[in-house]
C-alpha cells in the first residue's frame, strides 16, 4: 500500500511540474525567453458611475474619480480595459460630453491598449450611448435603436479650429424652430468658443500625469433637446481658463493679483468675461469670451455655465450670477448654453 502511495505521489509532482513548465513557457514565449506576461492578458475593469453629472460635487466627484482612473488604466497598463457600464442609469450631457472627450483622446493616443465596454442594464442609458458615438469609439456593436424622444434629439461634433460648418450638425435641425437672433448668438458663441480653444487652450501639456501631447487643438461639442429646453455643450481639454490668463492676459491677471494674491479660478473666469477683449484686434474675431454670454443674454431664464478645472461660472440672463467651487478638476474648460424653447415666441411664418 505505501508503494502505491509512493508512486502516486511522484505521479503528482511530474504532472506538477509539466504544468509549471507549460506555465513558464507560455508566460516568456518559449526558447526566445521573451513574451507577454499572463496577467497582462487579464482585463482590466474600470466601473462607470451610476450618472455622468459634473455639477452637483458628488456627482462629480465620481466622475472625475472615473476618469481618473481610466486615464491610469488606458495610459499606464499593458491589459485590455473594460468600462463596465452596468451600474449607469443616468447621462447627463455636460458629464457624457466630458467623459467621450477623454475617451476619445486616450484611444487616439494608445491605440495599443484594447478598450471595450459590457452595456448597461438601462436601456435608455445604451440608447445614449449609441445616439453620441461612444459605442462607435469603443467598437461595441449593439442592435439597440434610440427612440426615447430626448434621446434620439441628442446629436454631437468633433472638430480643430473654428469650423463654423460643425455648427450646423448640431444645430441646423432648429432652423426656422428657433429664432434667427437665438441661432445668431449661439452661432456666434460656438464659433467664438472654437477660436479661444484653438488660440489659448493647448498652450502646453496637459496636467494629468499622462505624456500624451495631442498635436491638434481639439474641441468636442453636443446638443440635446429636453423638457422643452435646448442645451448645447461645447469641451476642450486645454489647460483651463485661469491657467492661461498669466499668459495670453497678462494686464488683467496682473489687476487680479493686486486685489487677491492668489486669485480663485472662479474670478479668474469671471474677470475675464467682464473685460474680455479680442486677441488679434480682427472685426471677424468678435469680443472674446463676452460673445459666449451675448448669446444668450436676450432670452429670459436662459443659462451659461462655464466650467473650467476647479471652478464653475453660473450666468442667468436676468442678472444673476454665482461661482461654484469645488475640489475636483475637470482638466479643461467646459461651456454650457441652455435655453427654454418651449416659452420662446414662435419663428414668424
């Protein structure tokens, strides 16, 4: 019995050990001693937020913790990623537009890490998803078809530079639904937020802790139309607005610092709306950041939110404004339009 035991047992370390070599060989590729490690075909899984908001702090601190973490993933690991959107039951579109444009510049520029995604269990939520290209980004091929009414009326643009063309991709389903003034002052707004990006956003790189150093100037922008109001968002993921005020803006950052020696983000933006004058001096170039609030001022109830890094300027066309802080960093700059289209006058006939 103990000679069976014996040689049961030497059975069991051979086995053991054409195991371990298999093991080896398929972890260093064999006889070259080289190759990928096992855990670096292993996925990685990066868990979505349950809503894409960057208003409400907690919202966005999630959000930020999100892509922070995508960032690492994608830019830093050798493993396929997986965003898991299970648990996401709301898109809100500041927040979606923030998180495509990240995954749209981490894609671009580590085209070799995999990234996919598993849907989510919300129907409305992948209707989203699919309606603003993500899922196009990420490769997924779903059969779903937006119908949702504030879904299928969300549509989106990617562009370099001040590309007037872009707006009408967006926008151009209002004509005639909207007033003329109303699509001239957003038309002028965009346009505008397309010349800052392109002059002042991408003065050097990027503080995100990546080496990535995007070549061209890009800018992401959505519209959505909702509860009887229409949004537009406009995003680039420059340095920020009072990143550049030193530079592009000297005189003013210099009145700045003689009022407060470490001037918040939040006035910092502010002071640049209120004095905002045009870089080159062109009659085409317009008023500088002023032309992001003419757009709107006419129209009662309208909004403006300018989000840059840390600090959120709040502009109701009736007068009223308020500075948001907050501890998380959006990385970049963005600019948000909303208005009641359900109380505007209708377009003369």
């Amino acid at each position: 019995m103990k000679r069976v035991d014996s040689e049961r047992r030497q059975y069991l370390i051979r086995v053991e050990r054409k195991r371990a070599r298999r093991k080896h060989k398929q972890q260093h590729g064999g006889s070259q001693g080289r190759g990928t490690p096992a855990r670096a075909k292993e996925k990685r899984t990066v868990k979505a937020p349950e809503e894409f908001g960057i208003f409400f702090k907690p919202l966005r601190k999630r959000v930020c913790e999100f892509i922070s973490e995508l960032r690492e993933a994608i830019g830093k690991g050798k493993r396929p990623v997986v965003i898991d959107f299970t648990g996401t039951q709301r898109m809100a579109a500041e927040g979606t537009l923030l998180f495509k444009a990240e995954l749209c510049r981490l894609i671009r520029s580590y085209p070799g890490t995999p990234v996919s995604c598993l849907a989510p269990r919300d129907d409305k939520v992948s209707e989203v998803l699919k309606q603003v290209g993500i899922y196009e980004l990420l490769g997924f091929d779903s059969k779903i078809k937006p119908s949702h009414d504030d879904v299928v009326n969300w549509r989106h643009a990617h562009g370099h530079g001040a590309q007037g063309k872009k707006y009408d991709e967006i926008l151009g389903h209002y004509d005639g639904i909207i007033p003329n003034r109303l699509a001239e002052g957003l038309y002028v707004g965009i346009t505008e937020a397309m010349s800052n990006c392109h002059h002042h956003a991408y003065i050097w790189k990027r503080k995100d802790g990546l080496n990535a150093d995007p070549k061209s100037k890009d800018w992401w922008m959505f519209s959505q139309e909702r509860d009887g109001k229409l949004t537009v968002v406009f995003c680039d993921l420059g340095v920020g607005i009072p990143e550049t005020l030193p530079v592009k803006r000297p005189a003013l950052w210099k009145r700045l610092i003689a009022l407060q020696k470490r001037p918040k983000d939040g006035k910092a933006i502010e002071a640049a709306l209120k004095e905002s004058r045009s870089r080159t001096e062109k009659h085409y170039r317009g008023k500088g950041l002023k032309q992001l609030v003419n757009a709107i001022e006419q129209f009662p109830a309208a909004r403006l939110l300018i989000m840059s890094n840390k600090r959120c300027y709040d502009y109701i066309a009736n007068g009223n404004t308020r500075v948001v802080n907050y501890r998380d960093s959006i990385l970049g700059t963005l600019i948000q339009w909303t208005v009641p289209i359900s109380d505007l006058p209708a377009p003369p006939q």
